[in-house]
C-alpha cells in the first residue's frame, strides 16, 4: 500500500507537470497582438513571493503605477489580469460582458461555479441567470420597496448599544448589519448570531488570504483525508446548509400559522405558490441565504470606516449636523428625508471611495481568447477590476487619497453631478461591480448606510480619544484587515452624546413598541445584552417597553408603532 507521504508527492508532481502544461498553452500569443505587459517572475510561482500577507491591494496598486492601467501576473500558473482604470473596466466588464462574466474557480471552494450554491460566485450558467431573475424577483417585490422599515428600527438599536458602550462599537456594527438583513431575509433578527459566524465562516474560505489552497491552488486537488482546509470547509457546507434549511422551515411554519412577517423568502414562498416561478425550495434557500450572507458582509466596512474617518475629520460631523438641523429639525434622519441631505449622501459616497470595502474587487473570469488595444488576453485569466486604484485616478478623484466629500457636491470636480436631490448615489459606484455581474443589493446598501452615518453624525460627537495628558491618541488610517472584504482593525475613539438646545441633558426619551408584532420593536434584552432576541413558540421576537438614551420621538403609524 503506498504511503501517506508518497501519495502526496505523487499529487504535487502530477498537479506541477499539469500546470507547466498550461503555462505553455497560454504564453503562445496570436500574431499581430502582444502579451499585456507585467511584472516578470519566477517559474511556476511568479511573483508571489512579492504579494504581502495584509493590503495585498496596495502592491497590486503600486505595480499599476509601473506596468499601467491594466497588466498582468502569474501567480502559480494562473494569469491574473489587473485593471485600475473605471474606462478599461467598463470597456471589458460591461462593454464585453458576454465574454467577461464568468466566476473563476476558487480553489478552497471547488464547485463554487456549478452548484448552485453560490449565486455571486456561480458561473455564467444557466443556474446562474435562472437563480438571478428569482433573486431580483424576491428583492424588487413591491412590498419589499422600503425595506419594510428594518433598517429604521435596527438603526436605532445601534444608536442606543453605541450610546451604552462604544468600546464595542465593531460588534455593534456587525449585529446591525446582520440583524437587518436577517429580518429581510427571513423576518426576524434571531437568525443573526448564526449568520455571522456562517459569513466569516465563507469569507474566511473565499479569500486568498484565508484558506491556503486559494494561493497555493494544487493543494486542492488532495484528497480530504491529507487536507485539514476541505475537511474544514466541508463541516463549514455542512452547517451553512442545515441552518438555511432552519430558516426555510421557520418562515414556512409562521406562514402556516398566520405570523409571518415580511421577508424575501416569503415571497420567494408565496409567488412559488401563485406560479410566477418554479424554482426549487432547496435552491431558494440558498437564494435568500446568499442574499443574506452579502448583505451581512459588505456593510460593516463603510460604517466602521465612517467612524475612522470622524476621527481623522471631525468638521464633516459639524457640517453633517447643520445640515440635517436643517432639514430634520432635531430629530433623527429618516430614508424619507434623502432628498434634501445631499451632504449625507456625499459623505456617505465618499466613505466608500476613499475605503473601499473590496479594494481588490470581485474577480471575473475571461471565457475566451480576446484582444484590446493591441494586448491579447488568454481565455481562463482571471480578471481584477481594482477598486482601490480605480477610486485614486487623480484625473477623476483630485487629491484621491484625502477625505473631500465636497467632489460630490461642487461643480469645481468632475464627479460632480445634478440634480443633488438624486445625486450623489451609490447606484453604479464601481465598487458595486460591473456589467452583468453589479450587485443587486445597492439599494440596501445605500439605506444603511445613509440611516447610520446620519444616526451617528445627530446622536455622537466622535472624536480622537485623548491619554491623561490630553495628548490624542492616534488613530491609523491605513491599517485593515487582510481578508477579501477589508475593514479597518479595532482603534479606540470618543463617542460623546450631543447636546440639543432645550433638550435635559443627556437626551431620553421614550420607544413604546408593542408587545408581539414581530419584527418591529427592540426586547429588554435587545437593548441590555450583545445576544441577539428573544422568541416565542410561534417565532414572533418578545417586544416589551423601556426608556432608552439617544433617540428620537416616537409617532403612531398605520400599524404597530415605528421610529421616525
């Protein structure tokens, strides 16, 4: 019987041999075209050895600014392409998008492109398109347009856990993003403990800095029993699958007994049932649960960020807080009042420009031979639309790497665009994708983000944090985490509570919710604990009443009581 060790030497030389066989292939280039120009490398390896374990983005950049707006590398056999400039990447990603669609293979998660499992990471199947209409379906629903008010109700929750202990403002944050999309998704925030340890679970798996084989791509082909990473993301399938199928089930019941509440995958469920789709419960679990994932994914950045970026520019919040006085008088911002804040929506834009959450961006896949400006592009490379040197092109962005929210609002900067009661918005920010692969949760993307960043500037006055001398605590600007999605690494800060004129000091005031409509309201131990809601036996979340810190008035609406 061969050895273990064996076995795997046999496995790396077959997987080497295998590899050299497809450099081969791909370095004939066509008559009349040249290769794209690149920093040369090692055989086999390239220039890995030259990529830092953490802002991986920046050497990606920096080589940009030698080889040009779009160039290309090895890295263990496999060409990656990278582009820094928006034109070239509309060109290609939008322009060309039958050709510029597809998924790459991630090493550590092998079917990624055909389970069906992945709808951002499929391939351009026709799983993927017939999984994309549903969710589009689900998401655009009419009674889905204003987000069923979660993202109100979650925002406050934050605004009142931020005023409690803003040393722990980073969980904070994550409740709030998974906690709103758990509602949308399934209609109840109690699915949001689960969910974020099943995102970091798949970020973890996705990114190149997280499993091993995502870098080194022939330890993939191992088999389990000699790899820890697939046994590893095996168990992690295994729970991802159980808890949507958990979810699934939850919202099936509380529709039975008449108290579900408004989410995506009950409307996935009920125009299932009124025949406008055919899609398969399993597959829709995974559709809503990828919604789910996504969401709770992206958010936290720019929020997190916003924060940064007070402490390094506090005369934004003075600004910010003249203008929703304005507008809001003294209570909190609402979705509703979007059109008459356009510096909250520049802020809010710039925050993302200037951190962006995926600076490497979402990877494509080139499906075939293509040619531009002379280059030949070999089928299979894996294309990078690079968003942090796409956001500082100094002919778009002046001053790219400085916080100016004024570029979105003065007329002095060619990003400037009117009307301001429409502009600026997120709606097609490079940093959403291109083409046929733009992210289809912008619009929830953008009401987080302007509820909480205009809940923060009203409530808080950050700041950075002093030491017994009065000296400021440095904050870094630079310093992020290194998966795929990067978000800025804890840092300490002041989060004072803002006075108002004829207000008592320390603002209170009252949130009445009622006890037993779902989804609508905070428990006692929402408000006290970090461990997300309590629920009943019919799934509904046990509301009760409390006097909270930092808020704002509470009106009656049609239907249970709401923030406004």
């Amino acid at each position: 019987m061969l050895s273990v060790a064996l076995l795997g030497v046999i496995s790396l030389v077959l997987a080497v041999v295998y590899a050299g066989i497809k450099e081969q292939k791909r370095k004939r280039v066509p008559p009349g075209t040249r290769p794209l120009p690149g920093p040369t490398g090692l055989p086999f390896i390239g220039r890995v050895h030259d990529v830092p374990s953490v802002a991986t983005w920046l050497k990606f950049w920096e080589w940009s600014k030698v080889y040009g707006p779009i160039y290309q590398m090895e890295i263990f056999g496999s060409v990656h392409v990278w582009i820094s400039s928006e034109e070239i990447a509309n060109d290609l990603l939008s322009k060309r998008g039958t050709i510029y669609s597809d998924r790459p293979t991630i090493p550590n998660l092998p079917d990624n492109r055909t389970s069906g499992d992945y709808l951002a990471l499929l391939g351009r199947t026709g799983t993927w398109k017939r999984q994309r209409k549903v969710s589009h379906q689900v998401m655009s629903h009419p009674t889905a347009e204003s987000l069923y008010n979660y993202p109100s109700v979650e925002c406050k929750r934050l605004l009142y856990k931020m005023s409690k202990d803003p040393s722990n403002y980073i969980s904070h944050v994550e409740q709030y993003t998974s906690r709103t999309i758990s509602r949308l998704s399934w209609g109840a925030p109690h699915f949001a403990d689960e969910l974020r340890i099943g995102t970091f679970g798949l970020l973890t798996t996705i990114s190149p800095s997280g499993a091993v084989p995502n870098i080194v791509s022939w330890l993939s082909h191992l088999p389990a029993w000699l790899s820890p990473w697939q046994q590893v993301e095996n168990a992690r399938h295994a729970r991802e699958r159980k808890f949507f199928h958990h979810c699934y089930e939850s919202v099936k019941s509380a529709i039975a007994n008449g108290v579900a509440a408004p989410s995506y995958m009950k409307v996935f469920l009920e125009e299932k049932e009124k025949g406008k789709h055919e899609m398969r419960d399993e597959e829709g679990q995974y559709i809503v649960g990828m919604i789910a994932i996504a969401g709770a994914l992206t958010i936290g950045s720019p929020l997190q960020s916003y924060i940064l970026a007070m402490c390094h520019y506090p005369e934004w919040q003075e600004r910010l807080r003249e203008e929703i006085r304005g507008v809001c008088g003294e209570r909190c911002p609402e979705w509703e009042d979007r059109e008459r804040l356009p510096m909250l929506r520049a802020v809010m834009k710039e925050v993302v420009r200037w951190r962006p959450p995926v600076p490497t961006g979402i990877p494509h896949c080139l499906e075939k031979d293509d040619v531009y400006n002379g280059y030949h592009i070999p089928a299979g490379a894996t294309i990078h639309a690079l968003e942090w040197g796409i956001t500082r092109d100094p002919t778009i962005y002046p001053s790219p790497e400085s916080f100016l929210p004024e570029r979105w609002l003065s007329p002095t900067y060619p990003t400037y665009r009117e009307p301001l009661t429409h502009y600026p918005t997120l709606k097609n920010h490079s940093q959403f994708g291109f083409g046929r692969r733009t992210c289809t949760g912008v619009d929830i993307v953008e009401q987080e983000l302007f509820l909480v960043m205009g809940g923060m500037a009203w409530a808080f006055d950050i700041r950075k944090k002093r030491d017994e001398e009065g000296r400021e605590i440095e904050v870094p600007l630079a310093r992020y985490t290194s998966l795929l999605i990067a978000k800025p690494e804890r840092f300490e800060f002041e989060c004072g509570v803002v006075e108002r004129e004829g207000e008592e000091r320390g603002m209170r005031e009252r949130a009445d919710f009622e006890s037993g409509d779902a989804g609508w309201g905070l428990s006692e131990r929402d408000r006290d604990s970090d461990v997300d809601g309590d629920v009943d036996g019919n799934g509904k979340e046990v509301l009760v009443e409390k006097e909270v810190l930092v808020k704002v008035e509470c009106v009656e609406v049609e239907g249970p009581q709401a923030w406004r």
